[in-house]
C-alpha cells in the first residue's frame, strides 16, 4: 500500500508537469494503475485501522483524506469539468493528496515502518505483487476503453486529463494565492532586457499564435492569440549568451523558461481577436505552447535574460 500511494504521488506529480502528450500519456498511465490499486486495498486497509486496538485521530484522517483524494480522483475522471462552491475536483484531488503527505509523514515517523523481511523479497510474494500490478493496470486500460466508447467525456480529454471548454468559458485562474491587479493598458510597461517596451508597440506587431492552454485544475481550451515572439523583442548575440529567460509578472509570479525556448513564446496581448481582460492578464501575458497553464505568466513586466539554468526555480510556483 505504502510503495502504491508513493508511485501514485510520484506519478501524479510527473502529470501536473507534464505538457506535452507523450509524458503525459506515460505518466496518466501509472497515475491510473497506482490510484486503482489503492483504490482496490483502500477498503482492506480501512478495515485494519479501525480494527487496531486504538483507533488515532491522525489514523482516521488519513482514512478520511485518502477516501476524499480516490473520489475526487474518479468524479474528474468520469464527471468532466465543473466547480462546486469555486474549487474544481483536481483542486480538492490535489489539495487531499498534500494533506495525506502531511499525515503521512507523521504516520511513517510514529510507527516506523516495518523492516522488510526476508519473506516479503521472496519468489511467491514478488510473483502476487507483480500480478496485482498487472491486473491494476488492465484494468485500467479497460476502464479507460469503455470510458472512451460510453462517454462524451473521454473523447475530449486529453493525454493530462484535462477537459475540453470553450475559450469564452474559460475561468480566470491563478496558481495558489496570486491577485488579479487592474491595469493602465496605456501608462503599462514591459521591460525587455533593460528596455522598456510600451503596448502599442507589441500590438502593431503582433501576429496570431493558435495555442492550447492546459491548466493544471483540469480543463483546457483552444484559442488563437495574437502576440510577438520574445526572440522578436531581444538581441539574438546577448540571447545567445544567456541560458535562461526569466519571465516576471507585475505581481511578482514569475516562471525561467531556457533561453533557446525564446521563439515559441509569446508575450499576447489579446485572445480571440479581443483585448485581454483583466483575469486573463490585462494588458500583456506570456502565451507558451506546449507548456502546462502555470507557465503562462500573466501581467507581465518584465522579460529579463539570465547566466543560471532553466531549472534554477522550484518545478512549480510557489505563489
Ligand atoms: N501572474 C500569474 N500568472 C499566471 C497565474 C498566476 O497565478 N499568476 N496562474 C497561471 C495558471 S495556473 C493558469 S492555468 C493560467 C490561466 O490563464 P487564464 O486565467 O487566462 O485562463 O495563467 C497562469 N498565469
Ligand atoms: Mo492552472
């Protein structure tokens, strides 16, 4: 159960990073085996705990979270998009999944786990093992096959998970605790490399960017921007010295992308052929294909190039 729930983190952690279909699939693929094999000794398990002959508060919060996180982990699967009360289930997926972290950590350090036995390694118990995983993962597959025959819902998923909505029906989203700052489109700035370059001049040159936006809360949604490249905008020769490029919002969210990555991104400044609004990043936002949503940075001011490596940054914001 234990090495299940850690491939289940694991994998799940690999999908939120993932952008493009190849990861994805892999990644959705051990996600699906691992959350149904806990979700097949969950019960089991269940039984255990309250067994025990002193049932922890800690034992049943972590009963409680870990059915939170199984359910919620189905009802985005088979339920499609939607928020209740502003949160959609990969949020609550997430969130539950943290706080089982959390607890578990605690459970680990106050019952230190059992020393693997000679027992455990052997031939008949690697043999029961393997099987469970092979049959965890069929029927996975089967479920994922009949899904995709019975249901609207797979065939607009994609390899993330994600759900298929209309651009207009997009909700404005943030990452964890950023704000939505109303701006001056005119007074606006964005200093690229030392300069300050004002919104007219990134309108006039801008051109269309058909991209899909995927957002880590589990809907995604194509549309064509209209936005200039960031190569556009920098000094080939200083760009070739530099590894990275930091992207920095007016708020002070920011992402470090490689700097060799400058031609597929765009700062737009408009979606659909009408101007940003606020909730999308007014006046100015980073539009990066390929690339899952919180990449996208929005409100941008400024575009700096830089001598550290693309993975000098935490792999998800913090804010
Ligand atoms: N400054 C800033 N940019 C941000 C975020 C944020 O919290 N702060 N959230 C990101 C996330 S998680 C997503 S999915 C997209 C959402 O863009 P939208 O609101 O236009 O749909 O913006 C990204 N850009
Ligand atoms: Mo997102």
């Amino acid at each position: 159960m234990g090495l299940l729930l850690l491939g289940a983190l694991a994998s799940g952690l690999l999908l939120f990073a993932a952008g493009t279909p190849a990861p994805a699939t892999a990644a959705r693929i051990a996600h699906g085996t691992t959350g149904l094999g806990v979700l097949v000794l969950a019960p089991w398990k269940t039984v255990v705990v309250l067994r025990a002959a002193r049932v922890h508060a800690a034992s049943l919060a972590l009963v409680g979270l870990l059915a939170v996180c199984l359910a919620s982990g189905v009802v985005q699967v088979l339920g499609g998009y939607g928020r209740v009360l502003g949160v959609s289930p990969v949020q609550v997926h997430v969130g539950s999944a943290v706080g089982l972290v959390l607890l578990g950590a605690v459970h680990v350090v106050r019952h230190r786990p059992l020393r693997l036995s000679r027992r455990d390694a052997s031939r008949r118990r690697l043999l029961v093992s393997g099987a469970f995983g092979l049959a965890a993962a069929t029927t996975w597959g089967v479920a994922e096959l009949v899904d995709r025959r019975l249901s609207r819902g797979a065939a607009t998923r994609l390899a993330t998970g994600s759900h298929r909505l209309d651009p207009a029906d997009v909700p404005a989203t943030t990452w964890l605790f950023d704000r939505v700052p109303v701006l001056d489109p005119r007074a606006h700035r964005v200093r690229v490399d030392g300069t300050d370059v004002d919104l007219a001049a990134l309108v006039v040159r801008g051109g269309p960017v058909p991209a899909r936006l995927d957002c880590t809360s589990g809907w995604y949604a194509d549309a064509t921007w209209t936005g200039v490249p960031l190569a556009a905008l920098l000094d080939p020769d200083r760009r070739a010295a530099a590894r990275s490029v930091v992207v920095t919002s007016v708020t002070g969210y920011r992402r470090r992308f490689p700097a060799e990555e400058a031609d597929r991104l765009w700062l737009a400044t408009a979606v659909e052929g009408r101007p940003l609004t606020p909730g999308t990043g007014a006046p100015v936002r980073l539009v990066a294909p390929g690339r899952r949503g919180f990449w996208w940075v929005k409100w941008v001011a400024s575009v700096e190039l830089d001598d550290r490596p693309a993975a000098a940054q935490p792999p998800f914001p913090l804010q």
